[in-house]
C-alpha cells in the first residue's frame, strides 16, 4: 500500500525501480483508478508486467465493455457461454 498524496506517475516509477532492483521477476500489480493514465500504463508494458488497474467511469472503453457485458452482469444464467 502506498500513500495516496504521491503522485502516480513517479509512485509508479519508484515502484518499478524498486521490484527491478530487488530482481523481482513475477509480480502482478493491483492499482485503483487514481492510478490510470496513459503513462502508468505504457511503463507497466514497457517493462512487461501483469496488472489490473481500474479505470474511470467516464472513459469511453470503459462505457463500451460495459455496455456490452452488461447483460452477462446482470443476468449471469441467463446467458451461458
């Protein structure tokens, strides 16, 4: 857990310095929404690591998948697949 007064740009910089330092090679991370950017997410890829991060409810992906499993959230037995 980190603070949440940092900004998330250099938190994550630090992080991902701190688990190449320690030679960490297989960790996934978990961010919340204040999390999300386009620079958080190119350095994750960048230096290939699995995560999930959540993102705000007013960007457009987000409106789209959720438009489309909406049915699947709702009604999970009602559409097996």
């Amino acid at each position: 857990m980190l603070p949440g007064n940092i900004s998330d740009v250099s938190t994550i910089q630090k992080l991902l310095f701190d688990v190449d330092y320690l030679n960490i090679k297989d960790i996934s991370f978990i961010f919340d929404r204040g999390y999300y950017s386009a620079d958080n997410i190119y350095l994750l890829y960048k230096y290939n690591h699995k995560f999930i991060i959540s993102v705000r409810r007013n960007i457009s992906i987000y409106k789209k998948i959720y438009l489309e499993a909406k049915n699947d959230l709702v009604n999970p037995d009602l559409n097996p697949r």
